[in-house]
C-alpha cells in the first residue's frame, strides 16, 4: 500500500512538472466554459495571472467576432463521440491577450466525462513565429514574383539539369507555345526556338555551364506570329547556398530592332558579327605604338565624360575606376599584352558627379605579321541595371528559399 501511495504520489509529481514546465498553453474549463485552471506558460503568453482569469467565461481569451461561432463548434464537438479535436485544421485561431492582442494559435482540445470538475482542456500552441515567417515568405515571394514578371526581359527558370521550372511574363505575351506543358522539360526540347542552330546553342550553353558562371550568346525566338526576335542572351548558374540546390536562368534582351537597324551598314558576314557583339556598346582603341588612345562617343556618354575637354590617357582611364579594381585590370591588361591573348573583365568606375557605373570590358590583341603587338581593341558595356537587376533576384530568391526552409 505505502508503494503503491509513492508511486502516485510521484506520478502526480512528474505530471504537475509536466504542466508547469510546458512551453504550450494549458486551459482547462468546467461545464459552463467558466476557466478553472491555467499553466504558467498561458499567464506568460495570455499575460493574466490565474486568480485573475479563474471563473471568467473562456470568451474573455476569443475575439468577439467568433464567440456565436465558437459555442456553436463546441455544442457539435460536445454532441460528437470524438473525445479530443485538433482544431488548427479547421482555419486560422486566435486567442486575445490580456492587453488586447491577437494570438495564433495551434489547438487541440480535449473532452473530460460529464460530472466531474473539468470539461474540457485545450492545449494550445503559440505561433507567432511561424505565422510571421510565413508572412515573411509570402512577402518575398511576391516580391520575387514582381521583380520576375516585371522585367522587359525574357527569363526563363531552370533547375540543374536545364528543365524549365517558370517563365516570366514577358516570355508568356510574347513567345510561341510558351505553355505550362514545357514546365519540366529541359529547355532545348521547346519548339519557339528559331532555328536548329539555336537550339545547339541553348543546349552546350546550359549543359557545358560551371558553378556560378554566365555564358552569353545570341540566339533567335520565334513570336506568337512566328516572327523571329533576336535575344542577346546570358545564361547563369546560381548556387542556392542555403537550400543546397542550383539554378540556371536565361535572360534576354531584345535587339532585334537594333540589329535590324545596323544591317543597312553591315556588308558581310563578319561585320554582322561584329555589330551583333557590339550592339549597345562602346569600342575602344590602344595604339601600342604611339600610346594613343581612341573611345566612341558611347564610351564618353557611360564615363559621363565630355571628349573635348577630357584627356584621355592610359592613366587616366585607370583613374576613372575605384581603387580595389584598378590593381586587378592593370594585371588583366599586362597578362593580356604578354600572352597575347583576349579578355573578358567586369569593373566599377567612377562619374564626375561621384555615381558608380558596372561595365563589362572585352579587349583583344592586334598583332603585326611576326606576331609583334601593334594594338589592342574592344568594347566596353554599362551592365550597371542589369547587374542590379541579377543581384536584386538572386538576393530575392534566396530570402524566399531561406524562408521557406525556416517554415519546413
């Protein structure tokens, strides 16, 4: 008997530790919903101490737009055989603190027999946190959403392997069969290419493309109308740090228009090459031999230089960059010059006003027929909205990614 009596008396010891050591909210109320017993967990969260709660009808902890509701689902449960519920299947639920906040809630609710002091006991689950995170994650989803569909690009999505996980807006107004049915298959399977050539080209860009490289190419779409849109494209692979996964996304510009206005002065096949490389970009000359340097207008215009008063020397090109980049494209240019071979750099430099710019600088070598260097030339481009635009998206995507892990 005396074992029997220490073996209850421990088994009420550990479930009082149980109840007032719970993270989770523990009311227990009598027939007539009056409160008869709380943890210190709901005096934490509900901010009432238990003599201040104690035979208060349970309305005082609802919001008063579900108190009708509220005994109606009780009358039901009551008339039920089941003996507990969860009630966060049902819809969202909230408790009122006792300073007037709203607190959602996760519930579950137990019935007790009829006759005896307690009714029913809810235990309920505070989740501020996750409801907040989820907030959080919608935000940065729809912010990723518009940032996605307000582009003027077309920007196709991929997993790893090339398979079209989105389209944007823009492909979707735009482009030929660009339907749901291609969501999963690689991208060079979709039929709105405009040419088996530039189907090659998609697939060895995207197959062949490394860890958080950008390949750029120019290929050609088919419209609606089966009119043929000419995207200079760049396609990159992102890693997803936080979701251990990758990403590939194409995004073109159209320059159709730009290359359809260059052709008049384009007389053969390689000086559309060239026109298609250069197009919306500056060119540039370095005459090794005399040191003379040449810039077109448009390099001008992205320096926000003016050519008649600016003096344009080797180093005072190196003084328009900011200062980390100036050390690193001085090295490119003399490795370039002593191997002899081209380059591709991206560096920041620095307007008049104090504005920063990003442009991508591509440079060759020119060399006389025993392979003496005479000169180097080439092209700069202002990327400084489309870098933006990348960082902004991959910055969007990654909250979203991170948010949405926190909510698993």
């Amino acid at each position: 008997m005396s074992k029997c009596i220490t073996e209850d008396t421990e088994h009420k010891n550990v479930l009082a530790d149980i109840i007032n050591l719970s993270a989770d909210i523990i009311i227990s109320v009598d027939e007539n919903h009056n409160v008869i017993f709380v943890n210190p967990a709901f005096e934490k969260i509900f901010g009432y101490q238990g003599k201040e709660i104690f035979g208060q009808n349970l309305n005082i902890l609802l919001p008063k737009s579900v108190h009708s509701v509220h005994k109606e689902y009780i009358d039901l449960y009551d008339e039920s055989d089941d003996t507990s519920r969860h009630m966060a299947m049902r819809s969202a639920l909230f408790g009122v603190s006792k300073t007037g906040e709203k607190i959602p809630l996760d519930i579950s609710i137990q019935k007790h027999p009829r006759g005896g002091l307690f009714r029913y006991t809810a235990i309920c689950r505070d989740i501020s946190s996750r409801v907040a995170q989820e907030k959080r994650l919608r935000a940065e989803e729809e912010k990723f959403k518009t940032l996605f569909n307000s582009s003027f690009d077309y920007i196709i999505l991929m997993n790893g392997q090339g398979e079209i996980v989105e389209f944007n807006d823009t492909i979707a107004r735009n482009m030929l069969n660009a339907g749901e049915e291609y969501k999963g298959k690689p991208v060079w399977d979709c039929d709105f290419w405009g040419s088996e050539t530039d189907v090659s080209l998609v697939q060895k860009a995207v197959s062949e493309i490394k860890s958080n490289e950008n390949r750029s190419i120019i290929i050609t779409i088919l419209a609606k109308n089966r009119r043929k849109i000419i995207l200079e494209t760049t396609i990159k692979h992102i890693i997803m740090e936080h979701q251990q996964s990758e990403m590939i996304v194409l995004e073109g510009k159209d320059i159709t228009e730009l290359v359809k206005s260059n052709r008049a002065l384009i007389d053969s096949e390689a000086r559309m090459e060239r026109a298609q490389k250069i197009s919306r970009l500056g060119n540039w000359e370095w005459d090794l031999i005399t040191n003379e340097f040449i810039w077109s207008d448009e390099i001008y215009r992205i320096f926000g230089l003016d050519p008649k008063s600016f003096t344009l020397t080797y180093d005072a090109f190196l003084a328009r960059l900011i200062p980390r980049d100036r050390g690193r494209v001085e090295q490119i240019l003399t490795k370039a010059l002593s191997h002899k071979q081209p380059y591709k750099t991206t560096y920041h430099i620095i307007l008049p006003d104090e504005t920063e710019k990003i442009v991508e600088d591509l440079g060759e070598i020119y060399r006389m027929e025993e392979d003496s260097p005479i000169k180097m030339g080439g092209t700069i481009q202002d990327i400084t909205e489309s870098w933006h635009r990348e960082q902004a998206l991959i910055s969007a995507n990654a909250r979203a990614e991170e948010a949405n892990i926190t909510k698993i």
